[in-house]
C-alpha cells in the first residue's frame, strides 16, 4: 500500500498529482523539485506501476517486492537500490526484530519499500518537513537522513543489548543465584540476539563506505560528508557488536568451567562420603561371614569393640577428608 506521496520543492512539500507517473513528471518539470513516495509491503500490481513510471530495474524491483536480502547497495543506470535494515529490540521478550527498508534514489526521486514492522520512515519524514534545508539538497538528503535514523536506532539497541548482558551476567555467576541452572541456554539465546543484530548492521558498512566515496551516481559531493558520518557511527555500533559477541564467549568459558569445578567438587565430597561409608561397611562384612574362629567373638566386649573401631576409623576419614577440603 502507498503510505506517502509528495512532492518536495525548495525544502518544501507541495501536493501533486495522485499518480506516479503524473507525480514524477511534474517534479521533473519543476527542475528543483522531487517526488519521494513511500510503500508498505506493495503488491506486485501496485508496485509495478511505480516501477514502471520511474524506470525501475527489473532486479532491484524483484529484490524489493520479495524481500529477505542482506544490506547493499546496487548501481543501475536510472537509480540506486539501497537496502536497511532497521532493528528493534524488545528488552521484556529478549528478542531482536528486523525489518526490511529498501530505497531507490533517481534523479528527481525517492521510493522507499518497508517491509516488517518497524517503521522509522514517519519519523523521518516528520522531522525533514520540519528542516526544508535539509530537503533543499534534494533526494540525496533523504537517503541519508533514513541511513542516518536507521543506524542511529541501532546505537540505542546496542546500548539496551549492553544493559541487558550486565544483567545476565550478574545472574549467571550470583553464588547460589535461582538463575544458575540452564545458564547456558540463556547465554546462547543471547548469542543468537547479537548474532541477527549482527547481520543487519554489518554488511551495511560497505554500502555506506561507496556513499561516501566518489564515483556513486546520483550522490552530489556536497552529500558525502554526511554518509561519511553515518558510516563511522556504523563502524562505531559494529566494533560494540563484536565486543558483545567476544564477551558472550567469555562468559559462556569461564560458565563451562565454572560447572566443570562445581561438578570436580561435588563428584570429590561424593567419593569422600563413600570412603566414609565403606570401611564401617568393610568390618561389618568380615565379621559376618560365617567363620567360628573370628576374633573376639567369643569375648564378651567384643560387639562394642568392633562399633568404636568403625565409628573411630569413619570419624578418622571424615577428619582427613575434612581437613583437606573434599567435605
């Protein structure tokens, strides 16, 4: 479905004709004017309307209407193909979310395809109709002010997933903390939230490094300063991210061996206790085997004596035991 059509003249939006076809042709008639028309999860009939009045490539609209593709950026002869992917975090249900935002920049105007539910494109938009400055530069602005908004929210999501791994990590090795037990699943659960927060942000590094460069059609000079401060916040969000990722390791390591020392202990007291066990049960043993030449069966202290011998030597294991650190 369309979202938003609009045409943007000096800075300042202006209404124009409903179609795109009609759209586009009135923006380029004006000269200093664009269209920037933003979809939600088009149909193949909706879409090919616009493709079709904008000279879209048959491979960025296939890629656009079917979604599911990694960040890039792709060069054609009409148009740019810039695909985001914006990411949301939810801190109660400890997942991350990721979308789909495709962008085609030409030379007097945007389309913007949203696919999932995250939705950053109102915001923006908001925002650069309250600043015409920022639209003066024309289409490139756009691009850079959705570039700038996606990465920025990923700096915030980098920031809750830092939070939220102090917190596991408190829980995880709290001694004789509830949350002890299947410390391992969570750890890898966590992994898994970094793991698809990294394969959104990362193989966007590239495309945002060719925006800020020269050579790219469609991207003034003037535009490049800005891609270039995108791209460092990138590089920024990506270094946290693989920190993230080297600090789960860790902390998974130092569980693993932490259960490995729990499990030496309890297997050492369990071993000292069967010690303790098995000499009285060793005496017991001998003395019922039924031999009539036993020693001190037929004196009449010689019950007792063989109970203190037994309580004497299990009391000398559990002494010895004790004293070396096994109980």
């Amino acid at each position: 479905m369309t979202v938003d059509c609009a045409i943007y003249r000096d800075g300042l939006r202006t209404e124009g004709p409903a179609d795109p076809a009609g759209a586009v042709s009135a923006a380029r008639a004006a000269g200093d004017a664009f269209l920037w028309i933003g979809l939600h999860e088009p149909s193949e009939e909706e879409f090919g309307s616009v493709a079709e009045a904008f000279g879209l490539h048959p491979l960025a609209v296939e890629d656009a209407l079917s979604a599911h593709q990694r960040p890039k950026l792709e060069v054609y002869d009409d148009s740019l193909f810039l695909v985001l992917k914006p990411v949301g975090h939810d801190g109660a249900a400890d997942t991350v979310e990721t979308g789909e935002l495709m962008l085609f920049l030409g030379d007097s105007f945007v389309v913007s395809v949203r696919h999932g539910g995250i939705d950053p494109l109102g915001r923006v938009r908001e925002r650069l109709e309250r600043d015409p400055g920022v639209l003066r530069h024309g289409p490139a602005a756009v691009v850079y002010a959705v570039s700038d908004a996606v990465v920025d929210h990923y700096v915030e999501v980098a920031a809750e997933l830092h939070a939220a791994l102090d917190a596991l990590e408190e829980r995880v090795f709290t001694p004789g903390g509830p949350d002890g037990r299947g410390a391992a699943g969570r750890i890898y659960a966590f992994k898994r939230r970094v793991l698809e927060f990294r394969r959104a942000c990362g193989p966007l590094v590239e495309p945002m490094e060719r925006l800020a460069g020269a050579g790219v059609p469609f991207v003034p000079e003037r535009s490049r300063p800005f891609f270039r401060d995108v791209h460092d916040h990138l590089v920024r969000v990506n270094d946290q991210v693989e920190g993230l990722d080297r600090l789960l390791s860790d902390i998974l390591s130092a569980h693993l061996a932490q259960v490995g020392v729990r499990q030496n202990d309890d297997l050492r007291r369990i071993s000292a206790w069967a010690a303790v066990a098995a000499a009285p049960t060793m005496i017991a043993g001998v003395y019922g085997m039924n031999f009539s030449r036993m020693p001190e069966l037929g004196h009449p202290l010689g019950y007792p004596a063989v109970t203190v011998l037994m309580a004497a030597v299990s009391a000398g294991l559990y002494l010895l035991f004790k004293r070396r650190g096994w109980l």
